[in-house]
C-alpha cells in the first residue's frame, strides 16, 4: 500500500503526522510521506490518517 499527499490540499494541520508518524511527517509547513510503502504495521494508522484529514489531501493505494 502507498500514501499519496496532494501539496496543493495540504494545509499542514499535522493530524496525519500524529497518528501515523511512521508514514508521514511536516517538512517545510506541509505533510510528506517518509517511506514509499506503507510498513505493514501502520497501514491501519495510515488509513485512519486519511479519513482524518480535514481536506482530503491523502490518497491511500491498497496494492
């Protein structure tokens, strides 16, 4: 699975980086994925991530 962020959506709120901080971090003001595969272990943090983004920035592909 990957996590896409759209930096034109993101505004940087940083929930995402909350709940799954081995995915995503705040570099520069806006959220970036760290890894390019989402780890096993997080994919059900990563998922909740992006249902909890305010604005829909996060794209998640399920491989």
């Amino acid at each position: 699975m990957k996590a896409i962020v759209n930096e034109n959506t993101c505004t940087g709120c940083g929930i995402c980086a909350d709940l799954c901080p081995e995915v995503f971090e705040i570099d520069d003001g806006l959220s970036r994925t760290i890894v390019a595969d989402v780890p096993v272990e997080a994919a059900a943090t990563c998922r909740e991530a992006a249902e909890s983004c305010p604005v829909e920035a996060i794209t998640v592909i399920e491989d």
